[in-house]
C-alpha cells in the first residue's frame, strides 16, 4: 500500500516535470493589444520569444484562426476592448496537445495579413494581426476637394506622428509623445480651418499606427499644399530643450542632434509595425525616386521657406533649440512634389517641457503658432489658383519679418509704398533683421 503510493508520487512527479521541461522552452504570449483605424484592425500580440504561426480564415461563420507552435498564454484577451471592431469575441485553447490556438470571431468579412515583428528598444517579440475592412472608408478625392468654382482653399496635412504600437517617446509621468501629438495636430486642425482661404486634412486622427511611407502617400492624396509632421521627441541629454523645425536632406544632416532624430523618427515604422499595404503599387515609388531628383530642389525651396516662417512664429512662444531650419534624412518628408516639414513642439524628456506639452492650454498655443506661420507663408506665395492668391492676404496691423522678407516685398504684398512703411516704423534703411516686427501702415 505505502510503496505503491510512492510508486503513485514519483510517477506524478514524472509527469509533473515533463511538462515543466517542455514548459521552459515553449514561448508564452505574455500580452495583447488592439488598435482600430480608420480602414483596418490590428491585434499585437507580445511574445517571450519568436514564434511559428499559422493563419486560416473560415467561413460560415466568418472567423480566423492563429495557431502558434509550441506557445502558451500568459495575455488576458477578455480585457480587449472589441468595440466599433469587426472581432465579436476571442477564444483561445491549446490545440494538438502543445499550440496555442486563438479564434477570433467575426461580425464581418475581412482581409486577414499576419506578420513578426523583432524586438526593438523597449519592445520584445511580436506577432501582428491585421484585418483590413473590405469596405474602403470614403476618402474625398483631390478633385473635390480643390475644385470649389475656381477659388480653391489652400490645403495642409497635418500629420501627429507616431500613434498605436508606436508610443514614441516618453517623458516623465508616462507623458506619451504619440498622445501630445495628436492633441496640438488636432488643435492646429481647429485653427487652419478657422482661417479664410485654409483647409486643414488630418493624417491619423485616432491611436493607431500609419507607415511613413503611407502617410507622405496620404499628404499626396489629399492635394496638400504643405505637410507638416508634428513631433515631441527624446533626447539622450534630459536638459536639452526648444522647439525646432526641419526639411528633408538627401545628404548629410545639418546637426549631430538632426542626424539621431532623424535616425530615430525612421525607427517608428519597426516599432509601430509595416506589414506590407493591402495596394501594392510600388511602381508609385520608382517614380517618386525619379521624380525626387528632378523636382526636389524647389520643393527643397517651399519647404526651408516654410520652416522658417513657422519657426519665427513659434518663436514667439517658445524657446528654439536652433535658430534655422534644420535637414536631416527624415522618411516622412521624403516627397517629391508637396513640401514637407517636421515640427518638433519641443523636447518630451525635458520634465519642465514635459509639463508643458501635456496641458491643453499650451498645445492650443503651439498649434495656433505653427498655424501662424503657415499662413504668413503662404501669404507671401500663395498658390496661383488658389482664393488667397485672387483675394489678397487680410491686411494685418503688423508683420515679423522672415528670412528672405524686403522692405519693397512687404511693400508690394500689402500694397503700400516703401515710403510709408519706412516713416511707419521710423526707419532709417530698407535693412530689416529677422524677427523684427513692422508696423503695417
Ligand atoms: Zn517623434
């Protein structure tokens, strides 16, 4: 009786360690997360390690099934928030006697696309789930938005950087970059509109993640006049502070500090996740890369000018990190035919800065800056077709003088004589500096 409840134990103990040794090698998924955008689903599983996966869809009812090698679960899919998702519930269950299977069920057909992602700064292994709506949203086509009777509104894409997996970068008090971001571009979006002759197109509107290379794509596809990304990066020194703003380089970059932020910026497609679009017009590309030497240098031009003109602006508000435009190789500015800038509002691991990018009252203040600037650009070259350009800009009291400005420029621009302008403001010479304000007569 006693020996053969020893006999019991040790083959329980046998059994009990098997598991446990197979255990140490299967890879668990330690967490899940689900982001909606405006055309797709995605699901983001971590992982303790890479895993070998496999994807079915099935109908009747519409479901797709991922099953994992030799995986376990560790993650709490009931937490996940389905709503406004095409997924009804999730399901999961080892499979075979050692896979991980999860089910999810559907509401509604989908394009399923499934992809590993490799561990990278704080993120570990992943396995992406994407399901793409087969309902396209609707997107106003170039055509309708330009073609208002001839007059056209100047159009500005506003792109908040990072969003969904991508947090990017993160300031003290878990101040997240991808929700600042999206904030003052939200803010700035507000106050394009509300200018005569403007109108402002959001890149992402939501906490989800978009290519780089989709969102130069998207700027393209709303007709912009200008894109402008909009950042609050990190630095390596925690007192490094100001805001800045830079233009595409092809060569080298204008600053050490230029040079990792780009490097960095171009890091977000590995960390937000690419898994190939569903179009797969990448002839589009080799076109843009031809296209990209013949015409870069004015949209080289446009956008330098642009810079500094939101520069100044934010200069008002804010400490500058440098006084010029910089260029360094960013991805999202690579477009060869609408200008292009990246607006770093300020640095996100600067606790003081921190503090202050996360309050409303100066996002709104950034965003009415930067909104500033774009016009006063646009208001010394608008668009030939466009209602600015017919209209005339709104004669303001009076203006900050911007890189490249003359006294007989500003005179022509608000029709005024030189003359007036000069006993305006007391002048003594037509030399003007840059920030200087001019009364405007
Ligand atoms: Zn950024």
């Amino acid at each position: 009786m006693r020996a053969g409840f020893t006999r019991t134990l040790s083959a329980l103990a046998a059994m009990l360690l098997l598991p446990a040794i197979s255990l140490a090698q299967t890879v668990s998924v330690e967490g899940v997360r689900l982001w909606r955008a405006p055309d797709h689903t995605r699901l983001v599983l971590d992982l303790s390690g890479p895993v070998e996966h496999n994807l079915m869809t099935l109908r009747g009812p519409d479901r797709i099934v991922i099953d994992m090698k030799g995986a376990s679960n560790a993650a709490d899919f009931d937490a996940l928030e389905l709503d406004k998702t095409p997924i009804s519930r999730v399901r999961h269950a080892v499979h075979d006697g050692a896979n991980l299977r999860v089910v999810l069920d559907l509401s509604r057909a989908v394009k399923p696309r499934s992809f590993p992602l490799k561990p990278l700064q704080q993120m570990p292994d992943r396995l992406v789930i994407d399901l793409h709506d087969t309902v396209a949203p609707v997107e106003k086509t170039i055509a309708d938005v330009k073609s208002s009777g001839g007059d056209r509104d100047i159009i500005i894409a506003i792109d908040a950087g990072h969003g969904g997996e991508d947090p990017g970068a993160l300031g003290p008090g878990r101040v997240r970059e991808k929700d600042v971001v999206l904030a003052i571009a939200r803010a700035m979006h507000k106050e394009i509109n509300a200018m005569r002759g403007f109108k402002a197109k959001l890149v992402r509107d939501g906490d989800y993640y978009i290519p780089l290379r989709d969102r130069v794509k998207k700027g393209k596809r709303f007709g912009a006049d200008l894109f402008v990304s909009i950042h609050a990066d990190a630095f390596t020194r925690k007192g490094a502070n100001g805001a800045s703003v830079f233009a595409l380089s092809q060569r080298g970059a204008s600053s050490e500090t230029a040079r990792f932020l780009a490097q960095r910026e171009n890091e977000s497609d590995l960390i937000g996740g690419v898994g190939g679009t569903l179009d797969l017009s990448d002839a589009d590309e080799m076109l843009a890369g031809v296209l990209l030497d013949l015409s870069m240098t004015a949209t080289m031009n446009d956008s330098l000018e642009a810079g500094a003109s939101v520069l100044e602006q934010m200069g008002q508000v804010t400490r500058l990190h440098k006084p010029r435009v910089e260029q360094a190789n960013f991805a999202v500015l690579r477009s060869p035919d609408v200008p292009s800038i990246l607006v770093e509002t300020g640095f996100i691991t600067n606790p003081a800065e921190a503090r202050a990018l996360s309050t409303p009252a100066y996002q709104r203040k950034l965003a009415r800056q930067v909104a500033r600037g774009v016009a006063s650009y646009f208001e010394r070259k608008p668009p030939e077709d466009s209602l600015l350009a017919k209209a005339g800009p709104q004669k303001p009291d009076q203006v900050i003088i911007a890189r490249g400005d003359t006294l007989s420029g500003i005179a022509a621009r608000y029709n005024v004589s030189v003359a007036a302008l000069k006993s305006a403001n007391r002048l003594r010479s037509s030399a003007l500096r840059v920030g200087q304000k001019l009364r405007i007569p």
